[in-house]
C-alpha cells in the first residue's frame, strides 16, 4: 500500500484521536529543533508551545495566557508574545492571520517551507497543507509580475472531512 488517499495522515485528524500523542510528538520534534539550531526552549517558550498544541485548532494569545495563568500563575503577556514570537522565528508555529491565532507547525524542522492552511469553519480544526506544485505555480505567476516574495502564507477556510457544511450562510 501506497501513502493513503486523504494525503498527509495527519492533516485533518480524527476528532477523539489520541491527542496526547501529537502533543508529545510536537514537544519531542520541538527539542530536536532547538538542539540542532542551538537555540534554548526554556521553561515558558515549552509551555506555550505546550498550549498552541492544546488541539489542532488555532488559538489566541490571550487563550495561552489565560491558560498558563489558570492555575494561579502570574505569566505575563510580554512573555506569551516573546515566546510566540521565538517559537515563530524557530519555525515551530504558524500565526493565521485571518484568525490572529497561533497553530503548531505540522512540518517542524523543514526549513523555508511555505504553509498553505486549509481552516475548517464548523470545528475551527485547521491543517498544514504543504503543497510544492502550488507552491511552484504561486512563484512564477509572480515573478511573472516582477514581484519578490517576502513570506508566503495561504490561508483557505472551509469545511474539514469530519464537517459537513450545513447549508450556506
Ligand atoms: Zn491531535
Ligand atoms: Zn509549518
Ligand atoms: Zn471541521
């Protein structure tokens, strides 16, 4: 058997999925990371990676505060944003704009990759689509224009496979 036909096994996990497992497998990627780019991911940038990976669904900076903070922790939002903003630069989460919400990247230690999010709308799941072929296509249509990319990050909202939409709104 070849690689099955909803792609990438992890895109859009089943919900009751044995979670705990992606996070630890998140938190295990994130150490081999940082080892290999000599970086540090101290006590606070661990916890908040710990809270991106909460589920698959993006979440807010202030989510993570909240929740760092809930057992009567006095983590402050400079903190949260610090450590957001390391853990971006390092490559081990994504911000969604559209959402201003952070999530964790499904492709962690793969330099330079360009991220396509496909975000669910029903159940907020959203997943990494890493596509070189659109990837490709997007590059020439706008060097064809003259134009050089900075970043590019693709955001797509829909319905995942475990959704169904219902009706339109
Ligand atoms: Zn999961
Ligand atoms: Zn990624
Ligand atoms: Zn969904």
């Amino acid at each position: 058997m070849t690689s099955s036909a909803h792609g990438h096994p992890s895109a859009f996990p089943k919900p009751g999925h044995n979670h705990a497992r992606c996070t630890s497998d998140a938190l295990r990627r994130a150490e081999a990371v940082c080892a290999s780019r000599k970086v540090r991911l101290t006590e606070i940038r661990r916890r908040v990676l710990e809270a991106v990976w909460q589920s698959h669904v993006p979440v807010g900076a202030y989510d993570i505060l909240s929740q760092l903070n809930a057992g009567g922790g006095r983590t402050a939002p400079m903190q949260i944003y610090r450590a957001l903003e390391f853990l971006m630069d390092n490559g081990l989460v994504h911000r969604i704009a559209s959402l201003n919400a952070f999530i964790g990247c499904a492709h962690m230690g793969e330099d330079n990759h360009a991220a396509q999010f496909l975000i669910c709308r029903s159940c907020g799941t959203t997943a990494e689509l890493e596509s070189a072929p659109l990837k490709r296509a997007l590059i020439q249509a706008v060097a064809e224009r003259g134009f050089t990319i900075d970043s590019q990050i693709v955001e797509i909202s829909g319905f995942c496979p475990h959704c169904t939409p219902k009706g339109r709104t």
